[in-house]
C-alpha cells in the first residue's frame, strides 16, 4: 500500500467511528432518511448513500480496496472534518447535525 493510500486510510478509520452494523441500523432509521441534501429528485441523500458505501468500506477487506475507494474514503474524512468544526451550541443529541454526521459514519455525541 502506498503512503498515501495509508495516510487515507489512517484518516478514515478516525473520522468512522460508528460500526459497520451500527451505521447500518442507523441508516435504517426515519431521523437518517430524514436529513441531508436529496438533490432535485428528493430521493436518497448523498450522506445517506455515502454511509451505504461507507458500511461496504469497513466490512471491504484492506487488500481489495480501489481508488474509488480511497477517493471516498478523502470525501468522508473532509465532509467530518469540516461539520465537526460546525457544532453548534447546547445539546447536539437530536439535532440535523448529528444526524447528518451519523450519515457519513461519525457520532459525535
């Protein structure tokens, strides 16, 4: 594996912190379908679909990952990144912006 391909890595398993069945039972979950941009259809939200990919990250085996998913694991570890530095004030338990961290594999709570 090459540096980078580990430092990607290395960021991703730090920015999922939630389980594969975790997130899993989440996105299954009305208050999960219920955030995120749906685009101009309404249907699934990208968080939403990122965390579908996310679960297949984390049950993928190391050797078999591809570019692809590399370049989502990136996606995820900067759309963490940069919610996380949004937190807003008081209690963040059942709010859109958990919720929509909880999409893309992160519980801040």
């Amino acid at each position: 594996m090459k540096d980078a391909d580990r430092e990607t890595l290395d960021a991703f398993r730090d920015a999922v912190n939630m389980a594969p069945a975790q997130l899993e039972a989440w996105l299954d979950t009305d208050a999960s379908r219920a955030v995120g941009d749906k685009g101009e259809d309404g249907g699934e939200s990208v968080g939403h679909a990122s965390g579908r990919h996310i679960v297949r990250l984390l049950r993928k085996r190391q050797d078999d990952y591809t570019a692809d998913d590399f370049a989502h694991m990136r996606k995820v570890v900067g759309y963490v990144h940069r919610h996380l530095a949004q937190r807003p004030k008081g209690d963040i338990s059942d709010t859109p912006w958990r919720h929509s961290l909880m999409n893309w594999g992160h519980d801040p709570a």
